[in-house]
C-alpha cells in the first residue's frame, strides 16, 4: 500500500510567460526555486510543492500539443493553501493586481472545511485559494 502525504507539483503549459510569471511570483508570491531555460521549465515553490511552468513554445512544451486555450485547457483547477487566509484581505489583494476574483464559499478539501476563493490565472487554468 502506498500513501501519499501531499502533492509534490504540478506542471502548467504555459502560453505568456511572462504573465504566469507576474501573477505566480509578484501576485500570489511563489518565489522562483530553479530555472532551466534549455530546456523549457521554470520552477516555482509553493510551500512544500512546487508549481513548474513549462511554455508551449520550448523544448518540453512543444511535446505537449496545442496550448491552453478556449476549446480545451490543461487543467480544471489546482488548489492553494494560504496561510492565515482572510477572505476579504485576499479579494483585495488579487483586485488591487487586477485579477477577477470568482465564487467564494466554505468547501471540503485536503485539511477540512475551509473558505476558499476561485480564480483564473492568465492562461485560464482554475486555481482555488484556501485557508
């Protein structure tokens, strides 16, 4: 039997680059652990995992396919735990970063009963903040 304890990364296509960058780093504060641009991967930490960014246009995207887009995405969402998590503080967060800010609500995830928030980053890819 095996058991997992968390998730370790996940990997985003990416398009525009330079905007996954902006909102992941400068946004949502996710720091740049390692970069190898040869081959086509830009890793970010997220707490104890990591959130890589592979463009569709590098060695590793072009593998991939067509990119995200409106007739198919890569992903239906990922979530994010965010520590000492206040609803209200976070819509003004992302707002003041220009970012549409979608449903909020108690839900069930990994650590319980939380309130989370939905979003999109620049690709589109759904992501859901929680406390």
């Amino acid at each position: 039997m095996l058991t997992v304890t968390g998730v370790d990364h996940l990997v985003l296509r990416v398009k525009d680059l330079p905007a996954m960058l902006a909102f992941y780093v400068d946004v949502l504060g996710c720091p740049v652990e390692r970069r190898n641009d040869e081959l086509g991967l830009i890793q970010l930490r997220a707490g104890t995992s990591l959130i890589d960014l592979v463009p569709v246009d590098g060695r590793l995207g072009r593998a991939g396919g067509a990119g995200p887009g409106a007739e198919g995405r890569n992903l239906d969402h990922f979530c994010l735990r965010i520590e000492g998590f206040d609803l209200e503080a976070v819509r003004r967060h992302l707002e003041a970063h220009g970012v549409s800010v979608g449903e909020s609500g108690l839900r069930y995830g990994a650590g319980g009963e939380g309130i989370s928030v939905y979003l999109s980053d620049p690709d589109g890819n759904g992501l859901e903040l929680r406390g």
